[in-house]
C-alpha cells in the first residue's frame, strides 16, 4: 500500500498559505517515507487558492524520492497540447516522478469562465484524454474533433515514464467509475463511508475486466481527511473548526450531504481522526476494501503548521509501516 499527502494549498486569514511551509512539509514526507504528494486545482476562491501546475513544478524541483501527483487537474479547461506540454516537461524535471489525476469539475464558475459549458464537460473530457494519451506515447498525428483541431500535432521530447505517464479519474457515479476504467489507467475513488467506498471499487474493478484490461494493472487511489494525535480528543481538538469550515464550503460548492452545518458526527465514518492505532485500523479497512494508494489529508485552511506536521509524522512513523 502506498501514502501520500495532499498539504493545504487554500488562503486563510488564520494561517496563510507559503511554499516555505510546503517545502517544509514534503522535507519531512521524505525523511519518514511517503510515496507521494498531491496537489489539486481550484479557481475563484475567495481567500486565494494556488495555482496547481506552479504548485507541481516547484515540489518537482524540491523533491528527490517522492511522486508528484495531480489530485485533480480540471482537465476540459485544458487544450490537450498545452497540457501534453506541461506534463512531458514536469515528468523529465522529476527523472519520471509524476502521476495524474483527472477529473471533469463540478463548479459551474470553473468552467463557464474558461469558456466550457456544463453539457459540454463529458465530451471535452474524453476527446481531450484520447488526445493527451496520445501525445504523451509519442505520436505525431492531425487532429479533427468536435472541440480541437490541429494539424501535426506532437509532443517533444516524450515523457521520461514509458509508455508515458498514468492517468487517473475520479468520480462516484456508476458512468465516471466506467469511464476510469475505460479511459484511464486508474480509479481516484470518492471520500465516502467504507461500504459505498467498497461497492464503487468492486464496480470499478468489474469495468475493469469489461473494457479487456488486466486487473493487476488497474489502480485505487482515495483521498482521506484526517488528524493522527497523541490522544482522540487531541485529534478532534486539532481538527477543530478547520475541517468543518472547509466542509461548510464545499456545501456552497454544490457537494449537498447535509442540511446546515455539519459536525464530526456527520462525517466521522468518512475519516482518519485518532491515536496512531485508532487510525491504523480504519487504514486496515481501507486496505481490504481494495485502495492501493491512500492520500491523507491532515492540514486544513487556517491549520498552523506546527499542529500539521505533528499529524504527517504521526502518521509516516506511527502508522504507514505497518502496510509497507
């Protein structure tokens, strides 16, 4: 089983966001052994959010061992070339380092502004991944779809991973877990309670072997919210309100799972909030239920970051050895 984390990237005027703090992060996920570290993509937020590819090229140079990953690119924003580009540049300055996450975007202000229609996100996206896929093995081909055009469009050099870098989707709905399956190399798995999370893995994995895929090449990437401390109360106390004002924001966002403001009563199934043993069990349950790769998210808007890097080292000494 592999772990990364996926630090704060949200402006807050409790505890501002800086790459100071980031580099500090990722110096310690390498000291004690993580895989990988996530970034992901946001746009119009009000307190400020950093943009994803800068955020990836500057843990790429930062970094020696560990993987720098999308978790998520909004990818039909993107022209596949421009994306093709960044991702081939990204993967020779990690030595091959790099792992995507892709997804389709929910925010209608993420996409209209960038001049994509709600109805028209499905089929930008997959036009757009058969095209990237393309570039990135190499190929040197014209290109006459509903939403790009090119003539002898290639990417130079070709990506350092061969035969290019992996692709993953995300998503909940039985159609976004196919479409992973199809048209990705792996399953970014929504946050959700266990036994969801397991019936959306099992479709995964079906999909799978539907599309004439090997299932030992497929992959379960899930990303959990979370604090490890000394003691529960500890945790809950360090998470407190942090955790629950970003909740609150994705509900404005148009994620509706409760009614109101939720409390950890809520959302509790759905995280990774104890003592190093209480967390290591539910990393158990995960692990049985099929995830390979478990993105844990410790840090929230207006987190300091001494409590945060106390729970990243908690969780890389305490907790990650025992599934390595």
């Amino acid at each position: 089983m592999e772990f990364g984390i996926y630090p704060n990237q949200y402006g807050d005027e409790r505890s501002e966001f800086t790459f100071e703090d980031l580099f500090e992060q990722v110096d310690l996920m390498e000291e004690v052994g993580y895989d990988t570290v996530a970034v992901g993509e946001r746009h119009f937020y009000e307190d400020g959010f950093f943009d994803v590819r800068t955020c990836l090229t500057a843990l790429g140079a930062r970094t020696d061992t560990l993987d720098i990953m999308s978790n998520i690119i909004i990818l039909p924003i993107y022209h596949p070339i421009h994306l093709a580009e960044h991702v081939t540049t990204l993967d020779h300055l990690t030595g091959g380092r790099t792992r995507w996450g892709l997804s389709l975007g929910y925010r209608e202000s993420e996409l209209r502004n960038f001049g994509v229609a709600m109805d028209e996100r499905v089929s930008r996206f997959l036009e757009s991944i058969e095209v990237l896929k393309r570039l990135l093995e190499g190929e040197r081909f014209d290109h006459d779809g509903r939403h790009f055009q090119f003539e002898d469009g290639f990417v130079r050099p070709e990506p350092v991973q061969n035969p290019r870098p992996r692709l993953w989707g995300g998503g909940s709905s039985a159609v976004a877990i196919k479409r992973a399956a199809y048209r990705c190399d792996g399953f970014t798995a929504a946050v959700t309670v266990p036994e969801t999370l397991e019936r959306d893995v099992e479709r995964y994995y079906d999909a799978v072997e539907e599309a004439g895929k090997d299932p030992d090449d497929a992959d379960v990437t899930i990303m959990v919210d979370g604090y490890v401390g000394e003691t529960t109360e500890a945790a809950y106390d360090a998470l407190d309100p942090y955790l629950l004002d970003l909740t609150a924001k994705y509900l404005e966002w148009g994620n509706p799972e409760f009614e109101g403001r939720p409390g950890f009563e809520d959302i509790e199934e759905q995280l990774l909030v104890g003592t190093p043993a209480e967390v290591a069990e539910k990393v158990e349950t995960y692990r049985e239920i099929g995830v390979n790769h478990l993105i844990f998210r410790t840090q929230f808007p207006g987190m300091d970051q001494e409590t945060a890097l106390a729970s990243i080292r908690r969780f890389g000494e305490e907790v990650m050895p025992e599934f390595q």
